[in-house]
C-alpha cells in the first residue's frame, strides 16, 4: 500500500470504527490550532527549569493542537471515543513526525496520574518532549502551508 493508500486506510478505519467523525474542513481553524500549538511551545520553553512537569505537559499540548490542525484541515475531529489516541493514529498516518505522540502522551499521563514509583519530570525528559513536539508543530505547518492537505473522501 503506498502511503497515500496507507493514510486512507487508517483514517477511513477510524471513521468505521467511531473513533473520528466528519466536520467541516477548515484551514482557518488548522491554523488557529498550529498558533496555539506554537504558543504552548513558547510557554513550556518559558518554564522548563521552574516546571518541567508543567513545560511536558504544554509540550504535549503543543503536539496535540499540531495534530487536531491536521484532521481540522482534512474536515475530521476526534471523538469522545476515539479521544488522544485518536488522533496521534490519524496524526501519524498523516506525518511520521508524529511518531513519539506517544511516548509524550504516555508520559504525560504517569505525571499526571502518578503511581508511588513514578519517577519526577526532570528538565530532561521536559526538554525532550518539547523538542519532540517542535517537530511535529513544524511538520504540520509544512503540511498545511504545502497545501498536502486535501478534505477527506
């Protein structure tokens, strides 16, 4: 399957599923998301050495907003089904800078919800995040300013 046929494939798969749903395509909304995306980036740099919980936290954001510009842009939303997971899989199908979505999100969570032997944030694990989801800002800001993104049929 090429990638294209690849991409179809695991987004109509998700649209099966109910796990993404068909809203409007729109490029203003894609990049309302990848400014707020840059934002979050800005802010978790701002704090990464008074809060490095809070700096992965907005990096995650960051990669999350990045992400939902995509399906915004392709007329596709997650669902309360499909949530985060969701859309890093519609994301990824998309650009492989989406690749760590998961690392992130996953880690993210640990922080958020803690067991007893959780380790802390540390400055590095916030500064890899954020580096990681600069990335992903930047692929989808190339994606969409190449115009490689096209309503889904």
């Amino acid at each position: 399957m090429t990638g294209r046929g690849a991409k179809k494939a695991v987004l109509q798969g998700l649209l099966d599923a109910g796990r993404l749903e068909r809203v409007p395509a729109s490029a203003t909304l894609a990049e309302r998301l990848v400014a707020e995306a840059r934002g979050h980036l800005q802010a978790a740099d701002a704090v990464l050495t008074l809060d490095p919980g809070g700096s992965l936290h907005l990096a995650y954001g960051a990669a999350r907003k990045a992400a939902g510009a995509l399906l915004a842009a392709q007329g596709l939303r997650a669902t309360t089904r499909g949530g985060h997971v969701a859309v890093h899989e519609a994301a990824g199908a998309c650009s492989a800078a989406f690749g760590a979505f998961t690392l992130i999100r996953r880690r993210r969570h640990d922080s958020e919800y803690p067991r007893p032997d959780t380790p802390t944030v540390t400055t590095v694990d916030a500064s890899e995040a954020l580096r990681k989801a600069g990335e992903m800002v930047a692929s989808a800001e190339r994606l969409l300013e190449e115009g490689r993104l096209r309503e889904f049929r």
